[in-house]
C-alpha cells in the first residue's frame, strides 16, 4: 500500500536507508558506535563484553571490609531503581559484597548527585546516574562532570524512548490521530514526563511538539510510579518513556506505545511508527545509565570497583534483567574509557543543542 504504519503518505520511506547511515555516524559521533550495529536486534549478544574478566579479584588490603552503599538519584520504582537493584544484585552474587540502596530523588538527579558529591570519597559509596548528568552539566559547567568529576565504572544501559497511551483508549488510538487529537485540545492535552528543563525527555518533546505544531502540557514527576500511574489512572491523556521501565504495563496489555524516537524502529517494536515513518527529522538523544565512584576514591579500591561492576554486568541474573527491559535491542555496555567518551561527546551534543534552543550555557 501507499501507507506506512502511522497511516500517513510513504513519502519517507525511500529515505529509510539514508536514516540508518544518518543514525550510525550520529551514534558513532556519541561514542555509541557499537550500537549502531545492533539496532536491529532481539536477543542477547552470544559473547558478553566483559567475558574476558578474571573470574575474581581480590580487594586491596582486605577491601570491602563492609558493605558497599549505592546512591541511587530516583525513586525506587522507575527505570534507575530497577536497573541499581539488578547491578547490586549482580555485584553481591558474584563478589558476596552487600549493596545498600539508598534513593534520594528529586531536582531530577541533583539531590542525590549532591548527597554524593558530599560523601567521604573512601570507595565505600558508589552511586547510580542517568544522562540527566552529563546534560546538567552542560547547561552549567559548575555542576559535576561525569566524565571527570566521576570515575564512570560501568554503563550497563542505553536505550531509546517512546510515546504510550492507554491500550483502552478511545479517543484516539495511533500517532496520527493522536497528533490530530491534541491539536483540537487547544493546549489542554497532557502528558506525563519528568520535570527538569534541558532534559533529554523535555527536549526530545520541544523537538516533536516544534515539528508537529502539537500544545501539550508536560506533567510533571519525577518518580517512576507516579507518572506510569498518572497514565494508567487517566490522570493524563500520554506518557513519555522509555520501553523497559513500562514493560510490565506493556506484557499486561494496559499501555501501548503510539511512536518510536528512533529513526529506524527495531524489530522488536516494527509495528510502531518511527520518526521517519511520523515525518520527524531530528536526531534522537539517548537515555543511558551507569554506576560511578568519586574520583578521589583510593586508585586500588577503585580497580577492584571496576572489576566487580564490569563483571557483573555479564552475570546471568543482569543479563537477564537487561533482556527483559529491551536492552538489548542496544549494545549497553561501555567499560570506563568507552563511558568517558559516551558521557563527553553528550554533553558536547547538549551544549549543541541548548544553543540552538536560545538557552543560555553557562
């Protein structure tokens, strides 16, 4: 037929392969090259990235001593929380170490990045971030540098974000009368997302609301079950997310996603409109997440960190854990050096595109 899968004219469709070559530079530009050659993948990697690891390692001079604390930036129930049980998981399986999770959400990410910036810098803390920090950061470079402020060691996810809506709804059902539908609402429409400005969510919503001419009012949480709640309770009429931290409303038939942000939709997702099919044009930012140790932690404390949280990133019970939330459909693992230039080439991105946005970067 002459339509796509968002029912509007096929005129994109001759530019799909362009897109994908677009797609691998851009991802090569990000640091996230390896990616690129794995979009369209559904399953696991046979080998994983750090198999060639020694199966152990033992601490400096009887390091940990005691267990480990996590600050984890986000409430308990969203995708950082899930992701900091599973990686605590994985460490404490393979190494016996304990990890306490301690959550201190809110300024989308700045409470907790401040608490942590605070701790003793000893190797007994670690904590769990998103790209929301290396976004801070290039918004105002008195905030911490991820990549330098930090010691980055691990990012076990990387993944892209879709738009969903109740799989019950009746008032619209598809990207296009949806856009349709909000377009009507004269500025009324909602949609759930998280409250910092400059934000990957909140400036992946400028791009499509600029592109589409869409007023929708941006619902605010900053915690994961409330905004995945608002949705399901019809508090508001979409949500903005990422397709693992909604998987079980997805397996449970109770959401639906309307539109991919990708330029190139993964198979696992083929029947959902991606921003070629949507005639979008703009590139796609990423949501990726990983653990990190201050970088005045003792040299020695930290290379066991590294071992231990590059390690378990490849235990069977992480591994199952990504698979489950779609990471897969993405390579997700950077070691140190690949997570120094996935978190420095971002910001430069960002910096990038708060300019363009009129922002003043400080």
């Amino acid at each position: 037929s002459g339509t796509n899968r968002s029912g509007i004219s096929r005129q994109h469709q001759n530019t799909k392969e362009e897109n994908r070559m677009k797609l691998k530079q851009h991802l090569f530009s990000a640091g996230l090259v390896a990616a690129s050659m794995a979009m369209g993948a559904s399953t696991a990697f046979a080998a994983c990235a750090t198999d060639g690891l020694p199966a152990t390692m033992e601490g400096p001079g009887g390091y940990p001593e005691r267990a480990l604390t996590m600050i984890v930036p986000y409430g308990p129930s969203g995708g950082s929380g899930q992701v900091a049980q599973a990686m605590a998981e994985a460490v404490t399986g393979l190494t016996g170490v304990n990890i306490n999770r301690d959550h201190k959400p809110g300024g989308s990410g700045t409470v907790g990045m401040t608490a942590y910036m605070a701790a003793p810098a000893d190797g007994y803390s670690v904590m769990e971030h998103i790209d929301d920090a290396s976004s801070a950061h290039a918004l105002d470079s008195s905030r911490p540098n991820p990549a330098q402020d930090l010691i980055p060691l691990v990012t076990s996810q990387i993944t892209f974000s879709q738009i969903y809506i109740r799989t019950n709804e009746d008032r619209y059902t598809d990207w296009n009368s949806f856009v349709k539908w909000v377009k009507a609402r004269g500025g009324k429409a909602t949609i759930a997302n998280v409250s910092k400005e400059g934000s990957m969510e909140r400036v992946t919503m400028k791009f499509i609301t600029d592109a589409t001419g869409m007023e929708i009012q941006q619902i605010s949480f900053d915690k994961g079950a409330p905004r995945y709640g608002a949705l399901a309770g019809g508090q508001v009429d979409a949500l903005f997310e990422q397709p693992g931290d909604v998987r079980k409303f997805l397996d449970a038939g109770t959401f639906k996603p309307i539109l991919t942000i990708l330029k190139e939709a993964p198979e696992a997702f083929a029947d959902v409109p991606d921003l070629t099919d949507a005639g979008l044009d703009f590139e796609p930012l990423f949501r990726f997440r990983g653990f990190y140790v201050h970088k005045d932690a003792p040299a020695d404390r930290v290379e066991w960190l590294q071992w231990a949280f590059q390690k378990a990133y490849c235990e069977q019970s992480y591994q199952d854990f990504n698979e489950s939330k779609f990471m897969t459909l993405i390579e997700s693992f950077r070691d140190t050096a690949g997570s120094q230039e996935l978190i420095t080439n971002t910001i430069a991105q960002y910096r990038d595109v708060y300019k363009e946005m009129g922002l003043e970067v400080k």
